[in-house]
C-alpha cells in the first residue's frame, strides 16, 4: 500500500482483498467503524494517516473513481439491479384489466418529455355540450403483471429515483419503464384521471379509471406553453394557478 501511494506499480498481494475493505472502513466512517483497530493497524503500518489519504489510495488502486459518490456507499444504497429481477423486468404483460381498458376518445393526447417520442405523463381537453373533459393520463407500471413479486420488492426497497448530478438511479430497471410510458400513434394502457368541468370550469365530477391512451403529439418541457395556446388551456391554467394559490393559503 506504501508503494502505491508513492506511486509504484506494485502486484496485489495475499490479503489484498480485505486491506481494500478496510481501507473503504477508513474513507467512508473514519477510524470509528466496526473494525477499527485492524483498519487503524493497516493505515499506521503504510504511514497513511486519515480518510482523505484512504480515499486517494483507493482511487490509485482504480478500486474508486476520484468522483466517487460517498454517501451512496456509506448508506450501501444499490445502484445496479440484481439480473434476476432484470429478467423478470424483460418478461413482464400487462394486467387483464389493463390489456381490456377502454380507448380514451376525449380528445387529442399531448405529452410531455424533455425529449423522444415516449412520455411519463400527458393531458387532453374536450369541449362537450355541458362543459369540458379534462384527461390526465400517467404510465403507470402498477398496470403490468407482478410475476414473482422480484421487480415490485426492489421498487418497494428503492422507493424513489434518485435525481443525482452525475447519474440516475431508477426505482425501476429500464424494461419496465419503456414499457410503460405513453408513445405517439400508439395504444398503450395508462392511468387516467377524468375531471369534468362545466361552462364555467367549476369541477363536478372526477374518476381514476384504467383507459388505453394514444399520444397525438410529444411537447418537450420548455416549449410546452407556446404550443398549447387558445382558450381551452388558458382557461385550465388559469384555472390551475387559482387552485395553487388555494392550496397556498
């Protein structure tokens, strides 16, 4: 460990693989982890002192990058799936009631992604002869088969995305996700929340169901608002901007 740290190219030698554990014990938890006393021994007998100079060998050894992300290995936190749950992620159907779901008829789809031809989520207005149909339309894996419960248990243990500067961790292997998400020109099951406003764009009734949507056109984010103009969807995001200023108060 010396020899690396002095920069020499040395060959690992036997124990190499637990003085690499405990140098990680150091740079991660300082000198107060579990097995401190031999990590401790370890770093006096290289003469490194500390957890900034662990961490610097380690990146030497090429065990680390030198933007390794700590706190996902300090809070062990996963960052690849395990492969049987990416093979139950690639066989995965829809759910019978899913694959049964009626066509949603209320009105163009439009979606909205940062960019691609696939979405998370879209909305569509319909003038009716008592008010306005508004869809809320979200992929939602919830809607395909649970197989052995492997993909759903490692969601459940995930819990979120994680957004990080460098990368994304998914709550979901990508099989899953591109499965879901709603296309252009094409039918794909999505959860759907039906809001029904009369002329005047006072709610009076609302439903969750389970509808096969169609995405007319794909909106990226930033230019949405110049794409959606006219009466309809002013008057829903005025509409929108009164209820959060509600919600405010």
């Amino acid at each position: 460990l010396r020899g690396v740290a002095d920069g020499e190219v040395m060959e690992p030698p036997e124990g190499a693989e637990e003085a690499i554990a405990l140098l990680e014990q150091v740079a991660l938890h300082g000198e107060d982890g579990k097995e401190s006393a031999q990590a401790v021994k370890l770093m006096q007998s290289a003469h490194l002192h500390g957890p900034l100079a662990a961490f610097e060998l380690l990146v030497k050894l090429g065990q680390w990058s030198a933007d390794e992300n700590l706190e996902l290995r300090r809070h062990r936190l996963p960052v690849e799936f395990a492969p049987e749950v990416l093979a139950e992620a690639e066989g995965l159907g829809w759910q019978a009631k899913a694959r049964k779901g009626r066509r949603w008829r209320g009105g163009r789809v439009y979606g909205f992604a940062h960019h691609g031809r696939e979405c998370d989520r879209a909305l569509s207005v319909r003038r009716t002869l008592f008010g306005y149909r508004v869809g809320v339309h979200f992929a939602s894996p919830a809607l395909l088969e649970q197989g052995q419960g492997l993909v759903e248990g490692t969601a459940r243990e995930r819990a979120a995305s994680l957004h990080l500067p460098d990368r994304l961790i998914p709550m979901l292997p990508g099989a899953v996700a591109s499965q879901c998400r709603l296309a252009v020109d094409e039918w794909r099951p999505a959860l759907t929340v039906v809001l029904r406003f009369d002329r005047r764009w006072a709610l009076k009734k609302w439903a969750v169901e389970v509808r096969r949507v169609k995405v007319g056109q794909i909106l990226e984010w930033e230019s949405a608002a110049g794409s959606m103009e006219g009466r309809p969807w002013e008057r829903l995001h005025g509409l929108a901007l009164k209820r959060r200023e509600r919600r405010a108060a």
